[in-house]
C-alpha cells in the first residue's frame, strides 16, 4: 500500500439552515392569521363590497394567504442577515488529504 499526504487549506464557515428560518417564518404567519382572525371580528356582518357574509374560516384562509408568504419572506430575511454576519467568521484551516492505494488492484 502506498500514500500520499497533501496539505490543503480549506475555508470553514457556519451556515444557517434556510428550512428551519422559514418554517418558523411559516409558523409566525400562520399564528398572526389566528390573532387578527379572532382579535378583529369581521364575521360580524356582511362585507360592504360583496354583501356575503363570510365565515371565520374563510376569513382565517384569507388572511394566512397574506400572513404566510410576508412570513415566509421575513424568516428568509433574516437566514440571509444571518448568513450574511456568520461569513465574515469565515477562517481558512489546513486540512491533511491523504489518499491510500492499493497496488495489488
């Protein structure tokens, strides 16, 4: 067997995870849809506009289609300030490469 050391440097940075700022973003929305569905009766009487009167879980759906994607775009936001700050901790580390062979292959 045979092996070759090489010393390489490498550039070490922590990363956020977008998935998890976004699901919480997600999570937010839809927790502020419910506060101003039930903190803000609209139910109460006939829209002025079409004369229906709608549901609390029409106006829930209603409302989530406002509050998730600005929910959804505020945890991206902030995974991005976050990425943003975490790259200037960015530090080069040497790391060892070694490659073994075997000669009977």
């Amino acid at each position: 067997m045979t092996a070759e050391h090489r010393i390489e440097t490498a550039r070490l940075r922590r990363s956020p995870r977008y998935a998890a700022f976004l699901l919480v973003g997600a999570g937010l929305g839809i927790l502020v849809a419910v506060l101003l569905t039930f903190l803000f009766d609209g139910t109460a009487e006939p829209s002025a506009t079409t004369g229906v009167e709608y549901s609390t879980s029409q106006v829930f759906g209603f409302v989530c289609l406002v509050c998730i994607p600005v929910g959804l775009a505020l945890g991206g936001g902030v995974a991005l300030v976050a990425d943003r700050m975490l790259a200037r901790r960015a530090r080069n580390v040497l790391v060892d490469h070694e490659r073994v062979t075997d000669p009977a292959e």
